[in-house]
C-alpha cells in the first residue's frame, strides 16, 4: 500500500540577520561584550578582554550582562549596539 | 481543504517510519503516517484552516500553523478529537510567559508538563488514576508527545540543535496528566488559576521530572504536606535556589486525609510556601560551599508567593505517594494556563 504523507517541518527558514561590516581592523576600537551571565563566561570574557587589548590593541570593551539568560539581550543593552565597532556575543555555559 | 506541506510518497507503513526517521523527523519511536486525510480530519474537528497562525516564537521569528501542528499531532497518533488539547496547549507554549525558546534548548533539559481541566478530560477518554505520571491513558500519552514532535520538526528542537539539554528526561517523551476532577473536592487547578468554573482548559509547564515523595504513616495534614515541602527544600539544595511554579500531585490516598481535615488547594499552597524553604548556607552541606560566600543567612522560597504552586489532585486510588515537580529554573519560564476553545479573557462584543 503506498502512502501519501506530509512534511512535518517548518520547510521555510526565517530570514537570518545581516552581519555588519567587518572592520579592517581592532585597533583603536570599541567592542563590547554581551554575556547570558553564565559562571562559566566570566573566565572567558575576562581572558578576550585582555587579549584584545593586549594584542590587537583594541581600546574600549565595554561588557554587559543580559537580565535573562535564556531570553534575547534586553533592550537597552541592543539599543547601546550602534556606539560599538563590534560585538562578542554567542552560546556560553 | 488545501494544504500547503510538501508531500512525500513512500511505498508502504515501513518505508514511512525511514523516511521520517532518516530526516530526523521523530523522537525514535515509530509515528503514524500523517495522510492529508487525516491531517485535514484534526483540522476539521478543531474548525481550525490549515493557514491559521497560532502564533510566532519570538526568537528565532519561527512560525507555527495549524496544518503543520496538525501534521505532528498525527504522527504523535493523536485521534482529531485531541487536537483542540494540542493547539490549545502549543498557543499556550508560545505565550511570551513561558519563553518557549531559553524552555526547549536550555541545558537545564527540562519538559513540557501539562495538567488537563474540565469536561473534554472525559470526552477524549483522558484518566487522572492509575499511573497518572506514566502511561496511563491514550490520550495523556498523544497530546504530550504531540507537543514534543511539534518542538522537534516546527522548531528544529532537536538534541545537539536547538536542544541543548545535558540529561533531558523521560517526560520528554510525553508528560501530560488530567486532573482527577471527580475524586476530589478541591477546586481544579484550571479554576484556581482563574478558568471560568466548568470551562476545559491546560496549563503548561516547563517542569524538571517528578520527585516521587511517600509518607502513609500519618493523617494530619501539616505531616503530610511536610514532606512535600521538605522535598522541595531538597530540590532548592540539590538544584537551583530559584524560586518559580513548582506542582506538587497529589494522589487520593492522602489527599482524603487533606480533605478530610478541610484543607483547599489554598491552604495548602499558603503552608508550603511557608515551609518550602532554605537558608542558603545549606548549600555548603551538598558541596556547594564556593557559592554561599557571605551569604549563608539569606532564605530562599521556592515559591514567590502561594499561587506559584500548583496543586493538581492526581494518581491512583492506593498509596502513600506524592510527587512534586520542578521548575526548569526559577520563574524565567512561568506556568500558562489557557482555555480551550473559548477566549476567556476577549473583549465582549459590541451591540
């Protein structure tokens, strides 16, 4: 007996975001951090704190910590995104 | 009834289960074919179109409709006279409340815990007896894991993808309880959470596994509840201090002895937001003590307030036993509780 059966998926992706334009460089910039404020990112983030500065001469990481970590950067936190040359954020545990 | 999902052809019931699992598309226990026929039937029965938009996760922007629920209700072998539960209880996940995305791909690895009310328990056959947590009836079992394959195929909640989840456990297979209405005189926990008085309803969760609890060796209340409190102070030590929905099941056995002593849902709720509590330094005797720091002194409920808890009046005639079931983690995914086939809460029509 042949069956006819349906895809279950979504089948359409949403639409990603688009990345901003990659600076040519770190030096002299801004880069903030955005932590989901787990224990195990403050090690981390203390270490690419020193490394961009150390090595690539960034001059400004301005580090912040969303108030959920299971939930989007809250808002005043993305509002703050525009004032940065670039952003570190990503799955931390 | 047009529907808009791509359309496969596999030669017989064998082929069906490989395709489904070979694109990942099951939770590894064989599904039924979900045949347009019968996606159309759930669709029909809940007079719901297949375009419908019950609603988008915010995200990651996905969106959810009818048809493509219905699809996984099929294959979860839901009836159609179980789909209004799903798509009552899947509008309720994607209430902004319960955070459906951090819920599902959390490395906390919690489940979709759902507590049925009102009169569609009986219609669709689901029983809040015996084995009220396992395998008791069909459709407790569908409608739980309708939900899961939901998750899995609309929002790619699959292990190692978007499901982060360390352990998991069992109840993500299906995790679905009706409250046992008839055998009680408390209120039902839809009511208590502010359903209309004869209205079907569900609550869901994102719930940890059960703590089963036993203590048939008294029948004053405050013993009884006691020990429900007490392992919920085990749950704030040996997990997270957060507090959040906790449920507690109670089965006849003592819940008879509550109700026998004139104790409702409320003042049960009021007695084990007193009692279900720590001080944090009790973390340093479960080997945590690099997080009490200087602040071994401050206490820590599990429950913000009494109506955090949810009482649900559950489980087989004989028996000692209770349950309490966790929060993933605190309140950042909170308990939605939604009528079925009714808006409880519209505006009234004018004129």
């Amino acid at each position: 007996m042949t069956f006819h059966v349906l895809d279950p998926t979504n089948e359409s992706t949403p639409p990603l975001g688009q990345l901003a334009p990659r600076p040519g460089s770190l030096r002299g910039k801004t880069v903030g951090f955005i932590s989901n404020g787990k224990e195990g990112t403050k090690g981390f983030f203390a270490h690419l704190d020193r490394m961009l500065r150390e090595d690539y001469g960034v001059a400004n990481v301005i580090f912040r910590t969303k108030s959920n970590y299971s939930a989007p950067a809250d808002g005043y936190i993305t509002g703050e995104i525009a004032n940065w040359d670039a952003v570190i954020t990503g799955i931390g545990d | 009834m047009q529907l808009a999902s791509k359309t496969y052809t596999a030669e017989d019931i064998g082929a069906v289960q490989e395709l489904y699992h070979a694109n990942g598309w099951t939770d590894g226990l064989p599904i039924v074919p979900p045949t347009p026929a019968a996606v159309e039937a759930c669709l029909e029965w809940a007079m719901t179109p297949p375009d419908f938009l019950i609603g988008i996760e915010p995200v990651r922007a996905q969106p959810v409709t009818a048809e493509k629920l219905a699809i996984n209700a099929v294959m979860a072998g839901c009836l159609p006279m179980h789909f209004p539960v799903v798509l009552t209880a899947f509008t309720a996940m994607l209430d902004e409340r319960f955070l459906m995305h951090g819920a599902t791909a959390s490395t906390g690895g919690c489940a979709v815990f759902v507590v049925l009310n009102g009169p569609i328990r009986r219609e669709i056959g689901a029983s809040g007896s015996f084995n009220a947590l396992g395998n008791s009836d069909r459709a407790t079992a569908v409608i739980g894991r309708a939900l899961r394959l939901a998750l899995i195929n609309i929002m790619q909640v699959r292990p190692g993808e978007i499901d982060r989840s360390t352990l998991g456990h069992p109840g993500k297979f299906s995790y679905c309880v009706a409250e046992d209405e008839e055998d009680t005189t408390w209120q039902p926990l839809a009511q208590f959470r502010g359903m209309p008085e004869g209205a079907s309803a569900v609550t869901v969760m994102a719930a940890q596994a059960p703590r089963q609890i036993m203590n048939e060796w008294t029948t004053e209340p405050k013993e009884i509840l006691e020990t429900f409190a007490a392992e919920m102070r085990a749950n704030l030590r040996h997990y997270s201090l957060r507090a959040g929905n906790y449920a507690i099941i109670v089965p006849k056995q003592l819940r008879e002895h509550l109700q026998a002593a004139g104790w409702t849902k409320t003042d049960i709720a009021e007695f084990i937001h007193e009692r279900a509590r720590i001080p944090r330094r009790e973390w340093a005797d479960v080997g945590k003590s690099a997080v009490v720091r200087d602040r071994g002194d401050s206490i820590y409920s599990a429950l913000e307030s009494p109506d955090h808890l949810l009482v649900v009046a559950a489980g087989g005639p004989a028996g000692g036993f209770g349950a309490i079931i966790p929060p993933w983690l605190g309140h950042k995914s909170q308990a939605v509780t939604m009528a079925i086939g009714a808006c409880v809460d519209c505006e009234p029509s004018k004129g």
